[in-house]
C-alpha cells in the first residue's frame, strides 16, 4: 500500500541521513570536538575522560551493529538452507544489509521470500520462512544487539536494553547510537561529580542521623 511505501521511503532518507552525517562528523570529527572542548566550561581532563567514553561507546555500538546483522544473516540462511530456498546464500546476505533499518528491518527480506516459496507451490518451505523469520530472525537482534554491545562498552545488560530501544524510539535509527551515549555520558557526569566532590560527600556531617538520636536532642 502507499503507506507501506512511505514508510519504506522514509526509513531509506533516514539511513542516508545518517550515513551522510556519520561521513561529515567522521571527517571533521577532530575540528569538532577541539571546538567543543575549547568552549566548554567544563575542566580540560574532565573533558578528555568525557570523550574517551564517547569513543569507547560508539565502537562497541558499530561492533555490536555489525555482529548482529551478521548473525542475523547466519539464522537466516539455516533456515533457507532447511526450506531449500534457491540462492539461500544471497537471501541470507541481503537479511545482513537490511537489519540496519530499524522496525521492519530483516522483514523486508523473509516476508517476500516466504510468500515466493508459497506462490511457486512450496507450502512447506513458505510457511517455515515466514515462522523461522517472524520468530527467530526477527527477534534474535533484541538480545543479540544488547549483548554485543554492553559486553564491548562494560554496561549493564538492563541500562544496555533502554539505551538502544530507548534511543530508537527517541531518534529513529541514530538512535542506536544517541541513546547509548546519552546513558554514558549521564554516568560520567555522576562519576566526575563524585570527584569534584568526594571530600563533601563523604563529610561526616552529611551522613543520615538516627531518628532515636534527633528525638533525644530534641527532648
């Protein structure tokens, strides 16, 4: 339908989108983040403890993007391969490309290829598609992206799964990379907060008073 379609249109602006961002941040990445640094108030070691998290993230969200989509293409080639889908291998290979879009992603592939084999006759081998991709390929990114990349940038499997499903539903398909970030810079901010001011925070005065002892200076 024309909904469908916009939709799919949509999805494909918004990766080139991104892709062409990615390009311009990638080749003045230096220039901006020397600006950045020179503007902020924030001190200058603070700043570099800042930055490297930001590196250390976004290379464990690419590597854990790339190791889900392949994978996703190895699930989805044994399940051709046991449907005895022709060309299994390329099938496979375009279910890879397409998981990067986010929503319907690996759909766009096994939906068309399932209701191929169904309409060439194989009743069998279209309807194990369609089950294998809705229930398996379909749904293995959700445990596999959260796995790879917390495992690479040291998160925790929870605060992992609402900062890239909560960055997608935030941004779109950047938000695989935003929400992530977003998360790690909130934690190191807590953390040089808590170094600027450990001395206070660990003041005896601040510490919680017992109630018994309030009601006993008070009487």
């Amino acid at each position: 339908s024309v909904a469908i379609l916009g939709s799919i249109g949509i999805m494909i602006f918004s990766f080139l989108l991104l892709s062409f961002t990615l390009y311009f941040f990638y080749r003045d990445g230096k220039k901006i983040v020397h600006k950045l640094m020179v503007i902020s108030p924030i001190p200058v070691h603070h700043e570099r403890q800042i930055f490297k998290k930001f590196n250390e993230i976004s290379r464990a969200t690419m590597y854990g993007t790339f190791l889900t989509a392949v994978t996703q293409g190895f699930v989805a080639w044994i399940g051709f391969m046991i449907a005895g889908l022709p060309s299994a291998f390329f099938w496979a290979t375009a279910v890879s490309v397409f998981s990067f879009v986010p929503v319907v992603g690996t759909a766009l592939v096994w939906l068309p290829a399932g209701l191929i084999m169904l309409a060439s006759g194989n009743i069998f081998g279209g309807i194990f598609i369609l089950a294998w991709g809705g229930g398996l390929v379909s749904t293995v990114d959700n445990l596999l992206r959260v796995v790879f990349i917390g495992s690479s940038a040291k998160l925790n499997p929870l605060v992992t799964f609402i900062a890239v499903f909560g960055g997608i539903l935030a941004f779109d398909l950047i938000g695989v990379i935003l929400g992530p970030m977003l998360i790690v810079l909130l934690f190191t901010l807590l953390e040089i907060y808590e170094m600027e001011y450990a001395e206070v925070l660990a003041t005896p005065e601040l510490a919680p008073v017992p109630v018994d002892a309030v009601v006993e200076n008070d009487w």
